[in-house]
C-alpha cells in the first residue's frame, strides 16, 4: 500500500510542516546565495586538489624509483648467491680411520 501525504503530515508534525512551507518559499531566494557562495569554494577545492596532485606526481615518481633501485638490488643478490655454491667443501681432508684415538 502506497503512503498517504496526510501519514507524512502526521508524523511530521505542526514543526515539520511549518519548517516545509518555509524551505518551499525561500528554496528561490537561498540557492543562488549558496551558488555564489558554493561556486569559488568548490573552485579553491579544485585547485587545491590539482596543486597536491602535481606535487604527488613528483613523489610518486621518486617512490618508483626507489622501489626499482631495491627490486634491482634483490635481483642482484639472487643471482650473485646462485653463482656461489651453499656450501663450500672443507679444506682438509676427513680421516677415516678407525683408531678412535688410540
């Protein structure tokens, strides 16, 4: 079942209703004020947002080149470490003797 208007104007009240017919009366005169108003705030808002993504372009670009510096570095080691055995063969020579020390 769809809402009545007289549901909204109960619920709402002598306060709401009065608050309505007054946002209806003075919507022409308070929008261009908060157009004029809205308009150079939303345009500094902008600017602002463009000047810090200028500035971000620059750290960002440095970001990614340290994150390239380090990725070659890993690189680097990896392969380095690949070239060198784990472990290396000891120098002398196990004794295989059974003497146990004697």
């Amino acid at each position: 079942m769809a809402p009545k208007i007289t549901d909204f104007v109960e619920e709402a009240g002598a306060p709401g209703l009065i608050a309505g017919i007054g946002a209806v009366l003075l919507a022409p005169v308070l929008i261009p004020v908060v157009a004029g108003i809205g308009k150079p705030i939303a345009k500094s808002i902008i600017k602002g947002g463009l000047v810090a993504y200028e500035k971000s372009k620059g750290a960002f670009a440095e970001l990614g080149e340290t994150w390239e510096d380090i990725v070659a570095e890993a690189k680097a080691e990896l392969a380095e470490s690949e070239e060198t055995p784990a472990f290396e063969a000891a120098s002398t020579p196990i004794d295989s003797s059974s003497d146990n020390g004697v």
